[in-house]
C-alpha cells in the first residue's frame, strides 16, 4: 500500500478492523467487510483508494458507520476559513471539563494578542491556538509552536500555560520543541488519550460535516448558527433546523434523524 507521504508498507487488515470497530461496526462484521476490500484491492493500492473504497462500501452496507468513517475528513469541511474549527474544538474541551471562551483580544505586556480559546481547569490557564487545514498531508512544523511560545510570554499575566491544536499532524521537530518547553499539543492521532479523534469519538461528538449529503452552503449556515456536531442538531429539533437551513419541516427531520442515528452507535 501507497501512502500519502509516498512510503510504502504492506497492507494492515487488522489496522482496517480497527478503524472500522472504532467506527461502530461490530468485531465480526468489520472482519468479514475487511476480509471482502482486500480481496477487491489490487496488487499496489494508494491509501486514498483503500479509503474510497470502504467508505463507498460503508455507506451501502453501513450508512450510520459511514457518517463516522470519515470523520478526519468530515473535520476538514470545518473551513474554509478555520474559524469553527476554533469554536468546535472549544466544545471537545468543554466536554471535558474545562471551562472555554473563543475568540478573544487580549493586551499583553508588549502588544495586543487574538487568542482563539481561553480554557480554564482546576486553576491552570490555558492559551490556545488552533490550526487548521482543509486538506491532509500539511503539518503544523516549529514555527507555529515558537510563535506560540512566545506570545505566552508576553500573557504571562493572563495565562500560565499554552496549548496548540490542529486537525492534521505536528512535525517532528514541533512536537520535540514542545515536549521541551512544555507546551500541549494535540493533532489527529497525538497524544494518546487526548488526540483529536479520541477527544470527539469519546463523548461522540461528531461534527455536522460527517453528514456527506449537507451541501456546502447548508454546512455553513448550521455552523454559522453555532449548530457544530450531531448533537446539537438533535437537541435543536426539527424546527429550528428548518429555519437554519430554510428547507422543508420534512427535510430537516430526515437530517434530525440521520444525526441521531449516527450517535446511537456503540460509542468508545
């Protein structure tokens, strides 16, 4: 198999059973659909295919399962332009009881500084900065961590520590300078038991862009009304989701109920 950065590495079955388990698709029938994509796949197969090639088998098979599949994809329709990336990935820390605001100006000892979160827990401050990207493969490098570092100096006063955050990768050297300097992190797959994915599969707080049908400009408005995951889209009701989206009362509740069908899967 291909993957994206072009290394080359035999096919995993068992990671492709785990992806589809942690989507919520019992043991014995991940086995059987992983056992059935192997087979189809050719002697050389790019991760990108093996990806299409399960999900497109998930969503006529396993719609629900489906919606969670691609959730690191769903997360890159956050955007375009990253700001409810800020606010959704507010919520994943409320979830774990931290206390958040977003999109804040804060005066520093030298200059005025945007901070995308402010979360508070049990006393500690945190200053975060969350980058995000609409496509995979870019990752957040030394640069990003620096610069964070440094304007955690100047806040000094307002923050005791800082915190960056992104839905893609950190590079090698970024997650070195970190570890040293003490400043969190948090990417897709790092660090264990506090990766993106397990902060949103945990509590099962799947953003609205897991739903493939929504259009772009549908995307928009619910996240511009601050309706972000598949809960808050259960939670609002039929009604309101009409006025959001300025569709049918019947529309609105096929997409109620195509979210509540997502969330009454297994969870983690």
């Amino acid at each position: 198999m291909v993957k994206r950065n072009g290394v080359r590495e035999p096919f995993d079955r068992e990671k492709l059973i785990i992806s589809l388990v942690r989507s919520g698709l019992p043991r014995r029938e991940a086995e059987e659909l992983a056992e059935k994509i192997e087979a189809s796949l050719p002697p050389i197969v790019t991760a990108r295919e093996l990806h299409r090639r399960t999900r497109l088998l998930l969503s006529r098979l396993h719609p629900h399962v489906g919606r969670r599949y691609v959730l690191k994809r769903a997360l890159m329709r956050l955007g375009p332009e990253g700001y409810p990336f800020e606010k959704y990935f507010s919520r994943l820390l409320w979830a774990r009881g931290f206390e958040t605001r977003t999109n804040l100006v804060v005066i520093g000892c030298c200059v005025e500084h945007e901070v995308d979160v402010e979360a508070v827990k049990d006393g500690v401050r945190y200053m975060v900065e969350c980058k995000y990207h609409n496509s995979p493969g870019i990752y957040t490098g030394l640069k990003v961590v620096l610069y964070v570092w440094a304007r955690l100096q100047d806040l000094r006063g307002r923050f005791d520590e800082a915190w960056v955050a992104t839905n893609t990768k950190f590079s090698e050297e970024a997650v070195r300078y970190a570890e040293c300097m003490e400043v969190r992190l948090t990417s897709w797959s790092y660090p264990p038991g506090w990766s993106l994915r397990e902060l949103v599969e945990g509590p099962g707080l799947y953003p609205v862009t897991v739903l493939e049908d929504l259009g772009v400009e549908a995307r928009r408005r619910l996240l511009s009304a601050g309706l972000v995951t598949l809960r808050d889209l259960v939670e609002a009701g039929p009604e309101r989701v009409s006025s959001v989206l300025g569709c049918s009362l019947g529309e609105a509740e096929r997409v109620v109920e195509d979210a509540r069908g997502v969330l009454e899967l297994p969870s983690l």
